[in-house]
C-alpha cells in the first residue's frame, strides 16, 4: 500500500504545542506523507519551530501565508496537494503512532469508501477528560438513512477524518473563511460521500484547553447565520437539499445550541435572548419546532445527563421527577408531613414524592416524550395508617426524616423493605395505576430506559468494587422484574436496554462520586444514537 496522504496543518502563534504535534506526524507508521504547515506569519517562535522540521524531513513543506482562518489555509493546502487523501490536523493537536495507517487501511477496503471517521479524545491539560463524538459501530455506512444520522448526531468536525481528495474536488467542495468552517461544509460531504466507514483503536488528540484558539472567541457565534448560508448554499449547489432539509435543519439547530452555550459561557440557553437577541432570532425563525421541544425525565440522575447530552440541553428538559417512586406518585397526594432540605432542587423533588406529583399531572401540560428508568424504586417505603406513601429517598434522608422515625416508636409511619413481597406487591399495583395516569396524560411517547446499578468504579486507572456488591446485584434483579413488569403492562413504550459494563464513575468530563447510580457517557454513545433516531425520527425519513 503505498497510497500518498496529504497532511494539512495550518498554523499560528502555537510555539508550545507544535512540536508535540509534527512529531506525531512525522513519526507515523505509514510512511507515505506529504506534510503541508500553512503557516500565518506568526508572532512568537511557530515559524522558527516548523522551518527546523522542514529542514529534517523533505515530506514537509512550510507555506507562509497572511492569516485568513482555518478555510483558507486548507483551501490553499488542497490546491497544492499530491495526496490520494487528505487529513486535516489542527497545530495544537497530535495523532496516536498508527493513526494515518489504520485509517488508510479501512478506506482502501473499498474503492468508493469516501471518508474514514476515526476517535478522538478530549484534553484538558494532559488529562483526558472525554471522548469525542458517539461511538459508532465499525461498519461502512451508504445509506441516505446513515447519512442523515451521521450529519444529525456524528462530530461535526473535519480534522482528524481520512478523506479520499476527490470527494472534495468533484464536487466543488471549499471552505468558507468563517468561524465553524467544519459544520459550514460537514453535512456536504456526508451526503456527497458514496459510502462512510469507522475505524476504531487509534486516536487523534484534541488539546480543549488553549486560550487562544478560534472556538474560544466569545463572539464566534453571532456568525453562525453565515455558516447556515454557507452550508445550506453547498447542498443546494449539489442537488442535494430537498431530500435531506430536515435532517440538516436538526443538524444545524443541534451544533448552533451548543455554539451559543460554549460562547456565552452560559449553563442557560435562554440567556441567548438577552446578551444577542438578534441570534435568538435567527434561532427561533429556522428552528421554532425544534426549539419549543420538551421533556419530561422520571428516574435517576444517569437518566437526566443522558437525556440531556442527547436533547439539547437541560432546558429541553422541563422537569425531572427523582428521589421517588411509582408507589409514593400513586398515593392519595394529601400533604402530609414538611421537610425542609438545604438543596432547593431536592426540596422539590421531596415535595413531588410526598404530594404524588404524577397523580395530579396536568393534561394540558404534556410533553411530547417521557423518558423513564426505575434506578429510584429499589428503596423503603414509609407509609401511615390512610394508606400514604413516602419514598425513603436520599433526599428524604438527607433532611433526617428517617431518622426520626427511628427514634419515636409511637410514630405514625411503618417501614416497608424494598427486598419484602409486600414492596413487591405493591409495586406492582401501584405501576399499572402509574401507567394509567400515563395514558390519560395523553404524552405523545415513552422511552423506558432499561439502566442498572454499576458494581465497580474507576479510581487511578483501577477497577474497584463497591464493598456492597451484594446488596446492588439484588438491587438489579428487583430493577430487571419492575422493567419486565413495566413494559408487559405497557408495550407501546420504546425500549432500550443499558449494556453490561457498568463500571463507570465519569459523567461527560465531570467528576462525579463512586455511586452506584452514577453511570458515564458511555451509554449514550453507544444507544444514545438509536434514542435520538427514534426522537427525530421525522427528520430522519
């Protein structure tokens, strides 16, 4: 295999890191490159720095250039390429020893494979916080159905891709001198590209985390009406936009919400409207439908960072129904007893177990989806001589309520064991009038979301097990009976079902602590694309 690859870096003002960077270029394991620096004339020591790798390797050459972004020096970088593929490497990156050699190997499998996606791996500092993109299965992807899904909920990124350069030059393919030049031209190639296939195993390395590179620019987004023209006006020019406009509408909307969220350093997407209105605008003019989407979430807090890395965001999000379960939702909702906790949000929660929030549900407020997983249910049950119930939940415990129970004998309330038939029993009874409040809630689907306890964590690289592993294995045959139960009651939800390896304690680059009920972002890579297809699955036809 002897097919020339064409490596095209720009670069500018990245003294620190562009050594790193040509040194995992230069040391690939396939030898067959061409290197092209797009250098800008910077003002520290870059150009010093990649003229001495030029000097040390003739597959390296240096083109200065007047800055004009990211566009432009690829753009000039194509036209004087010799490579059968092209690879776009940014200057603060690097790539794994085998990377250029295993991508070139899946994409000479077959002759009309037109782009290789490859993994990516998130730094901050040296410290790798998250994988970038959702796992997909190493397969060949050409259907317009693929397509649209690798367009809606892939990386919209083009470094670190393989690209075969005709794909690029048949169909008049160039980026724009814009801030987001990746997504202006991603959905293009996608549907221009015969066929799409995945290599995993080797990593290219994205440094998140310099203070000086373009997706750190606050105002970058007020121009992502541009890059909608830009990316829209290439599709058309193709031929290729009637049959795909929904699916690039929810890409598009998709990649612009997290835009705006990451520039304005805002957690609240609503803050939009106040710091630029005229992108909100824009926002609510192209993408009304999929701005007024809402959910509702009822189960642990895996369920609500699932639901919300692959819907938008937590405002899409409209309310978020934990530390409860269906037994205390399903009681008579008479208010009895006050607890006050530190936590607003558990506050509430406390409150939604206590006064049945479910069993009042307002019908005029239904969502479109409710999302579902029972990792709340498998706990005691207080309940009084009127035949109330109250969820022994953390939050509850939290505020010292059981506790009390505890010291005063003569108290009113009875325990009941989660591991007793009689939660058993109970259970069930009060499931089918939860699923019955359901239905008259007239919600348009239900997604039961079939998560479980993890058994093991990661602490310094180790696999760790929780002292009570006993106690989460029973936990998860109870969560497998109240799940199967669930959806023979009702089998008009949609399921999916958590994989097997439960030993995650890292949340979307976050640290969170060693719980059970904490699972990573690895599910919703793995099955948060089959979630999001059956979501959308209007754009998605």
């Amino acid at each position: 295999m002897n097919k020339k690859v064409s490596i095209i870096i720009p670069v500018y003002n990245v003294e620190e890191y562009i050594d790193r960077c040509m040194e995992s270029v230069v040391n690939q394991t396939y030898p067959y490159l061409e290197i092209l620096i797009m250098e800008a004339q910077s003002e520290d020591d870059s150009l010093r720095r990649v003229k001495m790798w030029e000097e040390q390797d003739k597959r390296i050459t240096v083109i200065s250039r007047r800055d004009r972004g990211l566009g432009d020096a690829r753009n000039m970088a194509m036209k004087l390429s010799h490579g059968d593929y092209v690879l776009f490497l940014d200057s603060d990156d690097w790539l794994d020893k085998d990377f250029v050699e295993k991508m070139l190997e899946t994409a000479e499998k077959d002759r009309q494979i037109d782009i290789v996606m490859g993994d990516a791996k998130k730094y901050i500092e040296e410290t790798v916080v998250d994988l970038i993109g959702p796992e997909w299965p190493e397969a060949v992807y050409e259907t317009d159905s693929d397509k649209k899904k690798i367009v809606c909920f892939g990386s919209n990124f083009i470094w670190g891709k393989l690209f075969r350069k005709s794909l690029f030059l048949d169909n008049g393919i160039i980026q724009p001198i814009l801030p987001f030049e990746d997504l202006a031209v991603y959905p293009a190639l996608i549907f221009a590209a015969r066929k799409i296939a995945t290599c995993h195993g080797t990593y290219a390395n994205y440094q998140a985390d310099r203070e000086n590179c373009l997706s750190s620019h606050k105002q970058t987004y007020k121009k992502i009406p541009e890059v909608y023209d830009w990316a829209e006006k290439s599709l058309k020019s193709m031929g290729m936009y009637e049959p795909c406009e929904k699916a690039f509408q929810l890409s598009m909307y998709s990649h612009f919400r997290i835009i705006c969220l990451h520039c304005l350093g805002k957690k609240k997407y609503a803050a939009l409207e106040r710091e630029c209105p005229e992108i909100a605008a824009f926002m609510e003019d192209k993408f009304s439908k999929l701005q007024n989407s809402s959910y509702i979430v009822y189960g642990g807090f895996s369920l609500r960072w699932i639901i919300s890395e692959i819907c938008n965001g937590l405002e899409a999000i409209r309310k978020h129904i934990t530390f409860t379960s269906v037994i205390a939702q399903m009681s008579t909702g008479e208010k009895r007893v006050e607890r006050m906790h530190y936590n607003d949000f558990r506050q509430q929660c406390i409150n939604d177990d206590i006064n049945g929030y479910f069993l009042h549900w307002n019908k005029k407020e239904a969502p479109q989806i409710l999302f579902i997983d029972f990792m709340q249910e498998c706990t005691d049950i207080l309940t009084d001589e009127k035949g109330n119930y109250i969820t022994c939940s953390e939050a509850l415990e939290e505020c010292g309520f059981s506790d009390e129970t505890k010291r005063h004998s003569q108290a009113s309330y009875r325990r009941i064991l989660w591991s007793s038939d009689e939660f058993w029993d109970l259970w069930q009874k009060k499931c089918r009038e939860f699923i019955q409040a359901i239905g008259k809630a007239e919600i348009g689907s239900v997604f039961l979301i079939k998560n479980r306890l993890a058994t093991t964590f990661q602490k310094n690289r180790k696999i760790c097990f929780y002292i009570s592993e006993d106690k989460i294995n029973r936990k998860n045959k109870l969560l497998d009976k109240m799940y199967a139960f669930f959806e023979k009651e009702y089998p008009s939800c949609i399921v999916f079902q958590t994989d097997n390896h439960l030993g995650y304690t890292d949340m979307v680059g976050k640290s969170y602590p060693p719980k059970p009920e904490y699972m990573n972002i690895s599910f919703y890579r793995r099955e948060g694309i089959q979630i999001q297809s059956q979501i959308y699955e209007d754009y998605l036809k």
